[in-house]
C-alpha cells in the first residue's frame, strides 16, 4: 500500500516522499504518516486493513499548484479525501505546509 502511493506521488510531483519525517533542511517533499486498522477477520487473522494517511505538502513555493496536482492525483486513483487542512507557514521557517487526511483499504 505504502510503496504503491510512494511511487504514484514520486513519479507525478517530482517531489521526495519520506515516510513519518522530513530531513531537517528538506523544503520540497512530501511526507506520510499511517495509521493502519484491520477490518475483517477469518480464522482469526487479519484479511483486509483500512488506511488513514496523513500527507503533508512541504514546499517553499506553488503550495496552491502542488495542492491541486496532489488532490487530482489522489481522486483519479482511488483515494478517499477526507480532509484538506488549510495550508500554513510558519515565523521562523522558509516554507508552507498543506496537510491532506486521505483514506484507503485493502484485501489481502
């Protein structure tokens, strides 16, 4: 699921994605936090899991461009957008931030 997300963002964005952090002067990426939940069970092991990803757009400029491109991406493959919070920067860094709250499943 993981790869598979990394891959469709790397290859579209042409922007670095890291799982959980950023590097500490990396001011043009993405980076993922999931939270995983299994959703169904047989013989006591888990066969499908649902996932909440939390994606954040850093970037030093066009957050509005990349937000766009990122949302379309996300919505032609599949994706479930729950929530896109409103981009921010902050006093003492050099960048803006953009925060999307996606959902996804998958059978195994």
């Amino acid at each position: 699921m993981l790869d598979k997300l990394v891959q469709l963002l790397e290859q579209n964005t042409q922007l670095q994605v890291y799982n959980v952090e950023r590097p500490q002067h990396e001011y043009n990426c993405i980076f993922l936090n999931i939270e995983e939940t299994p959703t169904a069970y047989y013989d006591d092991i888990d066969n499908a899991m649902e996932y909440k990803i939390y994606l954040n757009i850093v970037a030093q400029n066009n957050i509005g461009e990349l937000k766009e491109k990122v949302r379309k991406l996300l919505r032609d493959n599949g994706y479930i957008i729950q929530r896109i919070s409103p981009a921010f920067a902050g006093d003492d860094v050099p960048f803006y931030q953009q925060q999307f709250t996606i959902l996804a499943q998958e059978d195994y």
